[in-house]
C-alpha cells in the first residue's frame, strides 16, 4: 500500500530532511521542519563561472510555515551535527526490548486478534518480542483511547497479562496530530495549555491547531 522503490524522488512519509555539506574548509547543514508532503532536489549550480562548482538543494513543501535551522562550523561536520543534537534534544538509548523481533503491520485489528497472533507465536516458538498495533485500536483516531468494540475493556486486560507472560512488550502507534473534538480531553487540555509560559530557557507551549 505505501510502495517507496529504490531511487524514488517522492517524499517519505513522516519524514524530517536534513542536508549536510561538507568541504576541506567548512560544513553546513539545514534541517527542514514541516509535516506537510516535502520533496528535496539536488542539482548542480546553473551559473558555475559565477558561483564556482558545487550543488545546489531546493526544500519544497505543499503546505505550513516555512521553519528552518541552518547550522555552520569549521571544526567538521561533528561539530554541526552536536549543534544540532543540541536544539533537537540528543537521542536517548534504545530499551533492550527495541533490538528484538518485532510484529509490525497496518491493518484492521483488535485485542482479540493480537490476543489470538500472541498464542500462536509461542506455540509455534515464533521470535517475537514486541507485538506493535497501528491508529486502528482508537476510537475515530482519538489516540489515547480505545474502541471499545474492538478492543474492550475485558479482552484487553487479557492481551496485556497474556504479553506479559510471554516476557513481550505492546507498543500503541500515534500519529503526530491530534483530533479536533471538544469532548476530546487530550484536545480540550492543550488548548487550555497553548498560552501557557514555561521556565526559561525551555521553549514555549506548542501546540498546532
């Protein structure tokens, strides 16, 4: 269903560009921040007699405000990328159960289904070690909570002392948007949030509507 072939110009979903350019003299790097659809093109310089040789890049997104960082150093290219670990927040290490076996598709699920697929890994000594299940456990993509017609209350007491027993994890996907619903409590409490001032240096309250 989302078919990305080898050498494809369109963009990935959920993607974040960011573009580094190294040199013998400097290193500069971009990072692209926008959720909407986004290509990125490389090409050589149209004028080179002007500009000298070298490539240029074009960041074009369908949508949103144009956010940008741009980051430069002359101490090498680790120098720019720890400036940008240093506004982005440095990537934590991965749980133990992250380097497992993991059972991750889209499709139309319920407790009773991972219950069932849960069952048969370990009678027929299938490696899992975490079972992943997409948008489709929320209630109209309410993340946070469960339909209660597929995944109700009882089946998923179940499915979580079934994985525990196991020795595996669950992991709930969220997609990076929120359902505009004023009986959405998750909706309702950052609205309420969205003005509001936070210690210094953090940044900010955001929150997109």
């Amino acid at each position: 269903m989302f078919d990305h072939p080898w050498g494809s110009t369109w963009p990935l979903y959920g993607s974040i560009p960011y573009l580094l350019g190294h040199s013998e003299a400097q290193d500069a790097s971009v990072a692209w921040l926008n959720s909407a659809e986004t290509w990125v093109d490389l090409f050589p310089y149209i004028n080179s007699q002007e500009y000298g040789t070298g490539t240029h890049a074009s960041f074009t997104s369908q949508g949103g405000a144009m956010e940008f960082f741009v980051f430069g150093s002359t101490l090498g290219p680790k120098a720019v990328n720890k400036a940008l670990s240093e506004l982005s927040g440095y990537a934590p290490i991965p749980s133990i159960n992250s380097l497992g076996f993991h059972f991750c598709k889209w499709e139309f699920n319920s407790a009773e289904m991972l219950l069932e697929r849960n069952d048969n890994f370990t009678a027929y000594g299938f490696p899992v070690d975490v079972l992943w299940s997409d948008i489709e456990y929320s209630e109209n993509k309410q993340y946070f909570v469960f339909n209660q017609s597929s995944w109700p209350q009882l089946n998923l007491n179940r499915l979580n002392n079934a994985i525990n027993k196991a020795g595996r994890r669950m992991v709930l996907i969220e997609d990076c948007h929120i359902s505009y619903n004023t009986s959405y409590p998750i909706y309702v409490n950052g609205v309420a949030q969205d003005a509001a001032s936070m210690p210094a240096p953090n940044a900010t309250n955001i929150y997109v509507k």
